[in-house]
C-alpha cells in the first residue's frame, strides 16, 4: 500500500501554450492540502489530469499507489471531483442524484440511501430531497455535488473552489464536512482564492505558478521560506507569486 | 429603454442568434451561408413553379373554387403556426435568460411583454412567408400583382396564430397552474401543429379511401359543409387573392387583437413570469422516499438517462407528435387495407424510429449535463458509451412497439421487416451521433443540428434509406437487401469524416 494519497512526478499539459510544467507533489492519507495558486496558473489543470478528465502529456500520477494513466477506473474508485461549477442534472432530485452517484461507484443501494439522506441532512438539504434541482440557487446546487462527491465514500477528495457560492453557514458546514473526513483519513486537496480558509483549514500548502509548484509547505514553513515571521498567507503567497511572475518581454 | 430601442436590441439578438446557429458559430461562414440561404430560397420558386397549376388553370378556376383551394392551403401553415407560437409563448413564460434583467429594471412589463410578443408574431410569420414566399412570386408572376397581397396577409396570420397561442396558454396557466402549463403547453402545441394534419388525413382515408388532404379538403362534400360566400370564414382566402377589403379588415383585426392582448396581459406579464419562475422552485414531491435500488454502473446509467427523458417536456411532445403523424396509417391498418397499408405504414415506423433515436441519441450522448462526473467515475468509457445506447434503443423500442405488435397481428413478415428495419434505422443513429459527439448543454437540445451538419444529413439520410429497406423486405422485394447495401456504404462513408475517426 502507498503512503501517498497522491503522489504526483514531472507533470505535463500543454494547451496553446504550458499550461503544467513539470510539477511533482505528494499527498498524504488524511492530509488537507490546500493548491493555491493565481489564475491561469494550472491548478484546476492538474486536477482534472488527477481525476482523469485530461490526460497529461508527459508525467505520472499515482493514487493510493494505483497508476492512474495505466489504470484509470482502480484510481477513480477512490477520487471524488468536486468542479468549481457544480455540474447536476436539472431534472433530477438531490436523491436521485445521489443514487445515480453510487450507481456509477457501485455502492451497495441500502448503504447509499442510508449515507445520501445523511449526507443531504448534514448539507441542510433534507427539505428538498425531493425535489428536482432546477430551481435550486447555486450554493444548493454547490451542496448537491458535494454530497454527490461523498456519497461513494472517496478516500481522495478533490475540490475546485468549493465555497464559491455558498453562504457563510453553508461554508462552515462544508468545512465541517470535510474536516470531519480528513480525520477519517482521507486526503482532501481544495484550490480556493479564499486564503483565509487555506490558512485555517490546511496542514500543507502548496503554490502553483506558471505550471510549476513553486511554494509547498506548512504555514509556519512557507512563513519561513517567504522571511515573513508573523505573516499571514495572503502576504506570503502574494511575495511567492510576486516571485515567480513571467520575466517581461 | 423605449419599445423601439427595446425591440431593436432584440431584432439584433435574434438576428446574432440566427447566424450563430446557421453557422455553427464559424462568424468565416455568415457570408457564405446567407448566399446559400437565398439560393435556396431562390429555388424554392423552380420548386414552386413546377407544383403550382398555370395561368390558364387558375383562371378556369371559379371564384368559390379559387377560395376553397386557398384556405385548404393555408389550413396547414395556421395549424403550425399556432402550434410554434404556443411553444414560443411557453419560453416566453418560463425561460429566464434575461428576462430576471428586464423585468427588474424600471421599464413597464406591458412593454417588455409587447415587444417579446412582436418578437414571436414575426418569427411565426416569418417562417410561413419563408415557404409560402416562392408561391406567392410564382403566383404573382402568372396571374398578377393581387397575389402580392399574400405577403401582409401571412403577416397578419402570424400575429392572429401567436394571440391565440398566448391566449391558449394563458388559458391553460389558469386551468393548471403555473407548474404543470410547461409541460401542458408543449404538449397542446405539438399536437396542435400534428392533430388537423393528421385529423384530416384520416378523415380523407375514411371517406375517400387514400386520398391526399388536399383532395379531401376540396371535395364537393367539404364544400358543401362549409358557410356560404361572404362568410367571415372566407376573409383569408379573399386577403390572400388580393380583395383589398378583405386585407384591410385582417390587418386591422390583427393590429386590434394584438393591441387587445398586450393591454390585456400586459400589466400581468410579471406576475405571469414570477409564477413560471416560482413554479420551478417547488417542482418536487415531498412523498414517501423512495428506496435506492441496487444498481450496476450501467443500469445506474441507464435508469438516469429515461428518468431524463421522461422528465424532459420538449422531447415528450416532439416523441407525441412522431408518434401521432403514425395515427393515419394505423388507421388504414386497423381498417384493413392490407399490404397498401403496410407498405405505409412500414417505412413511416423506421423513418420515425431513426429520428427519434437521433434525438434521443445526442440527448443522452452529447446532451450529458454532468459530464465530469460521469468521466470521472471508474467505468470504462466504452461501458458509459454503451450504457447510453441501451438506453436509447431501449426507450425507441418503448416508443414503436405498440405499432410493431399491432402490425404483428395484421401481417407477420411487414413487422418483421420494421423490426429490422427500426432496429437498423435507431443503431445508425445512435452510431451517427457518437461519432460526431461533442460536448453541449441538453438545454440547447434544439440547436443539435449545428454542431455537425454532416451528422445531420447522414442521419436523415440513413433513417430514410433504412425505411426504404424496411418498405421493400415488407414486400419481398430484393432490392431491400441493396438498399440497405446502400445505407451500410454511405454510413462507411460518413464514418471516415467523423472527427474522433479523422483524430485517429
């Protein structure tokens, strides 16, 4: 069994232009890592490589120590996606998201409908489990994916900016939500702008720049890294990106 | 914003919205498809000019009998163009685009709502003056300048079909209420545009054997049943044979009931919109939960995507009125007229079939709302691809079986032969749309044809080559076996431009 969650080598993307250059990065079981990282910089790029919605050009990924370029359905077995844009289907109940979810993951039925509706109750959804998601704003939409995501029990969770859209009590339940998960031991890796949840809610830090991971760490060791003692993230991840901007033409 | 600038910006977008369509968003192509757009429309005047009888054929017409023939013809196109405006009301009601916007800014509803229902007359009539233009010319140029008056009385037409269609919808907003007219509405308008074709049809068959519509309508009977010369139900044809009284009274009794509705339903155009709106926010039961069943991927996959498509109005009424426009020959069958029905009925079932299963086949294809999730789940994509195919023939099965069974007990080997024929026409669909899948929302079901224009042309294509299979096996005929020779080669064909094949 690996000791990595993740465990990423010489990653390559290239669209028009690199849009992943090179990077590597591990991931622990049980560890909330937070990708941060300015637009453009290839964060949401290197995760759908990891859940394998794009095929890297050059590089390996491998999770829980499966080859996720050589076998592709033992890896998403244990990966939850969670895009930014919550993407359900409009006629559809959350519960019959849910049980299509754990259809396609092969959950046991009673199992899935006993976890769903926890799920849909913990996200506050219970009152509208049964009905269809066409009039739900987006920070519901938002829940019904994340619940969506949970339902199969992943042990590598990835989220593309999960509290966009979300309300200040919806957000700390997500958090709950996932902080509760990561003590379970699965591995949670979340890009978010919000640099104060990164701050609070991750064990390590990881920085993208230009493709690259240019920055990794615990706060106190990017802290160190950055010379800024007492610094708050934002301060030290605008000195990092600052760093690493595109030398002017 | 004043109701000019107002209708102008959107005269701008559906013209944008138009082009894009035409040219599958390619701006390169919008010379080149506005040049083909009028050659065609030029050539629908050849078209016209071979159809319609000669100057010395109209003339020899008496004057009843000129009226007669002219509200036949226009019977059909007022019957669509009702059925169109109703399902553009529906959207006018219930799709918010930018409707939240409008109507939150300080401009009257009552303006918002004439300007969108002007909107609607002139798509609706538009599209009647698109086919009935090259007649009208034609007509024009044989038998004088008096056809040209067809030209404001289609657009009077237009505006009278889309007050009738806002008033039957507001009708059923009120009978049903603002969550079930969605679907109510599109259903009325399907079988609104199929039922008097169909109606008609099959009352030609039943009491003149197989006639066309347009013989039925014309027979002395029909006649005779009709009101007298200078009833009001003669306007039409006098309007559009160039009575100059008679065009003025329809224009005018078109401006007035547009005027009428828009003061009518105007001032209740938000409340209308905030009930659509609201409607969608409580589309769910609160009953007993439902236990989840066990499922595999692919059953998973499967149950998903017919819970889609039964859900799914727009597809329901189009499904409705395939499954409609297969009443008249039904009826022949149940009448018993033998082999000549089934030879009707055969193809009509496979031509169906295949369009449907196209249909269906991009929804549950390339109409994939969460596409990331399904692709990121651990099942192979060719088991997802699969899955879906499945689904879609199962669901054409579901649609064409009642036929096949009821064509089963007449003749054996003409259902056998549809069997074969539905099950050919529906896999060369469901292939032609895998090969040519791309990503889309399943909101924009109704622009699927611009995605690929090859994809489009090869599935009518196939579905009426494989009908003319079915149709000939019915019969015995070996020549089936070289139509469908035909239709393998040109699915080969179409196969080696598919864009999955030419990345290969």
């Amino acid at each position: 069994m690996d000791a990595f969650a993740l465990a990423i080598d010489d990653l390559h993307k290239r669209f028009a232009r690199p849009a992943v250059s090179g990077l590597s990065m591990r991931v622990a079981a049980g560890e909330f890592y937070a990708l941060l990282g300015p637009n453009g910089a290839g964060k949401t790029t290197t995760l759908r490589m990891v859940a394998g919605l794009l095929r890297p050009d050059r590089g390996s990924i491998r999770v829980f120590g499966a080859d996720a370029l050589v076998n592709p359905i033992e890896a998403r077995r244990a990966i939850a996606w969670v895009p930014d844009e919550p993407l359900i289907y409009d006629r559809l109940t959350p519960l019959e998201y849910l049980e299509f979810v754990a259809g396609l993951w092969s959950v046991p039925a009673a199992e899935a409908a006993s976890r769903g509706a926890n799920l849909l109750e913990t996200l506050g959804l219970g009152p509208q489990a049964q009905e269809r998601c066409e009039g739900f704003s987006r920070g519901m939409r938002q829940k019904v994916a994340l619940a969506g995501a949970l339902v199969h029990e992943p042990r590598l969770i990835i989220l593309d900016e999960p509290l966009t859209g979300l309300d200040a009590a919806s957000a700390r339940l997500v958090k709950q939500v996932l902080v509760e998960r990561v003590r379970n031991g699965a591995a949670v890796i979340m890009t978010t702008h919000i640099l104060e949840v990164a701050e609070r809610m991750a064990e390590r830090i990881g920085v993208i720049a230009q493709g690259r991971l240019v920055a990794e760490g615990t706060l106190a060791e990017l802290r160190a890294g950055a010379g800024r003692e007492g610094g708050t993230l934002e301060e030290i991840f605008l000195d990092i990106v600052q760093a690493n901007r595109p030398a002017a033409a | 914003m004043s109701a000019k600038r107002l209708a102008t910006h959107e005269l701008r977008l559906a013209w944008r919205d138009f082009l894009a369509m035409a040219t599958a968003g390619r701006r390169e192509r919008e010379r080149t498809v506005l040049a083909l757009a009028a050659a065609a429309f030029a050539a629908l005047h050849l078209v016209a000019a071979a159809a319609l009888p000669d100057r010395l054929a109209i003339a020899a017409m008496d004057a009843d009998g000129l009226q007669l023939a002219v509200t036949a013809l226009l019977a059909m196109p007022v019957a669509l163009m009702v059925s169109q405006a109703m399902e553009s009301t529906t959207r006018l009601f219930y799709s918010r685009s930018d409707l939240d916007l409008l109507l939150s800014s300080p401009m009257p509803p009552t303006r918002i709502f004439a300007v969108r229902l002007g909107g609607i007359a002139l798509a609706t009539g538009a599209v009647a003056m698109l086919i009935g233009g090259p007649a009208i010319d034609v007509l024009a140029l044989r038998d004088g300048a008096r056809w040209l008056a067809a030209w404001p009385a289609l657009i009077a037409l237009g505006v009278l079909a889309t007050v009738a269609a806002v008033w039957l919808t507001f009708a059923m907003f009120r009978l049903f209420g603002a969550r079930h007219t969605r679907v109510a509405a599109q259903i009325a308008a399907a079988v609104v545009g199929a039922a008097f074709v169909i109606g008609v049809q099959i009352a030609a068959i039943a009491s003149m054997g197989n006639a066309t519509r347009f013989q039925f309508l014309t027979s002395p009977a029909i006649r005779a049943s009709l009101p007298a010369s200078g009833s009001p139900f003669w306007l039409p044809a006098e309007a559009v044979t160039g009575d100059g009284a008679s065009l003025l009274f329809l224009l005018a009794a078109a401006a007035t009931a547009f005027a009428a509705t828009v003061g009518l339903l105007g001032p209740r155009f938000s409340e209308i919109a905030a009930a659509a709106a609201d409607a969608s926010f409580h589309s769910g039961g609160r009953g007993r939960v439902r236990p989840f069943r066990a499922h595999s991927a692919a059953s998973a996959l499967r149950a998903k995507e017919w819970r889609l498509l039964a859900r799914d109005p727009w597809l329901i009424s189009q499904t409705l009125m395939q499954i409609l426009y297969l009443a008249p020959p039904a009826y022949m069958l149940w009448n018993g007229f033998g082999g000549g029905a089934a030879s009707v009925v055969v193809p009509v079932l496979v031509m169906a079939a295949g369009q449907l299963a196209g249909g269906l086949a991009w929804l549950a294809i390339s109409g994939e709302d969460a596409r990331d999730l399904v692709e990121s789940a651990p099942v192979a994509a060719g088991a997802v691809l699969r899955a879906k195919a499945e689904a879609v023939l199962g669901a054409v099965g579901l649609a064409t079986a009642p036929i096949l069974l009821f064509l089963a007990i007449s003749d054996g080997k003409a259902a056998l032969a549809a069997l074969a024929g539905i099950g050919a026409a529906s896999l060369s669909a469901t292939a032609i749309q895998l090969w040519f899948r791309s990503q889309a929302k399943r909101g924009n079901f109704r622009r699927r044809q611009t995605s690929s224009r090859l994809a489009t042309v090869a599935e009518a294509f196939s579905s009426i080559l494989w009908a003319a299979a079915a149709g000939l096996a019915a019969h015995g005929s070996p020549l089936a076996f070289a139509t469908a020779l035909l239709a393998l080669a040109m699915l080969a064909t179409v196969r080696r431009f598919a864009p999955a094949t030419m990345a290969a």
